[in-house]
C-alpha cells in the first residue's frame, strides 16, 4: 500500500509466520527468521528504503525467543543496511503492530508464550534500536490503537484487516511525509 501511494517499487522479504530473531538455530520455530535473510541476501544494496517490522511471532513463541535476542537481531539488521551504505534516514524501524489486548491467554502450545506486558517490551525494544541508530520510527501499535484498535484486526485478535492494513500504511506515510 505504501509502494503503490508513493509509486515506489516493492520487494518484499517478509515471511508470514516466521520470527525475527535467530535465538536458537536448532529450534524449528526460527526456521527462515529475518534476521538471516537479511544476512543472506544483498537486496540492501540496490534498495532506496527499508522498512522492517516484527515481533509478533518473536513474544507468543515459547521457548529461546526473548525480548533481548529480539533487540540483539533487530539492531543487527539495522546495522547491516548501514554496512551496505544505506542512509539512517532511509531505514524505517517499525514498532509490532496492534493485537487485541490479552490474546496471550488464548494461544497454545509452541505459541503459549507472550502476554501484554511483555508484547510492550517488544515495542519499546523497536523504538530503542531506533533510536539507538537514529532511523526513522514508526509506532504501529499507538496508530492503530488509536484508529479503531480491534474493530481492525480479524476475529483472531491478531491480523489486520483490510482497514488495518490502511492504518499501517497510514502510519508509514504520516512518518514519512513528517
């Protein structure tokens, strides 16, 4: 949506169902993480801008997966876009967006982990790195809270809808433009 407002080209290297960070190779669960496609690939190098967004499936994932390793992975990404010569301002840290509060409680097995807290975490380690590489900053979450919260997520409690996905843009642009 963002490609198309601003007549931008899109590659996209995001993986639904996968994790950021690679906290522990031998666990299934991290298989295809992004921080390692970024390692692996050179779509940095010809790239204008960089968006990234995560952190969803790094706090409901129980086991080695932890806000720390997810800070640790995320500014090993942002520093590697550096490396291959990207400039700060073209780097985009996008915070996790909104999942309706307590969905947490809901989620079994491997995904048995996470609770609200926590999630905040997450979203607070996204602005840190941010900062911490002077990148531009985009708080997903507050957007969408304060845009419709729930009425723009599926009856899941976690992935957009169509509107949800407007507000993400949304918020990509309103950063942007600002």
């Amino acid at each position: 949506m963002v490609a198309s407002a601003l007549g931008l080209t899109e590659i996209n290297a995001g993986m639904a169902g996968t994790s950021l960070q690679n906290s522990d190779p031998s666990d299934s669960t991290v298989a295809n993480n992004f921080r390692d496609r970024c390692a692996s690939t050179s779509f940095g190098n010809n790239a204008g801008l960089f968006f990234i967004m995560g952190g969803i499936n790094d706090c409901w994932h129980s086991g080695s997966m932890n806000v720390d390793n997810f800070r640790n992975d995320l500014g090993e990404i942002v520093e590697g876009r550096l490396a291959y010569g990207m400039r700060r301002n073209d780097i985009f840290v996008l915070s996790p967006s909104y999942v309706r509060p307590g969905i947490w409680a809901t989620l079994t097995g491997a995904l048995a982990g996470g609770s609200d807290a926590e999630y905040a975490q997450f979203r607070q380690a996204s602005a840190a790195i941010a900062a911490q590489y002077s990148t531009k900053y985009v708080d997903v979450y507050s957007f969408m809270e304060s845009r419709g919260g729930t009425s723009l997520l599926h009856s899941d409690g976690i992935h957009p809808v169509d509107a949800g996905h407007r507000a993400i843009a949304d918020a990509v642009i309103a950063v942007m433009q600002s």
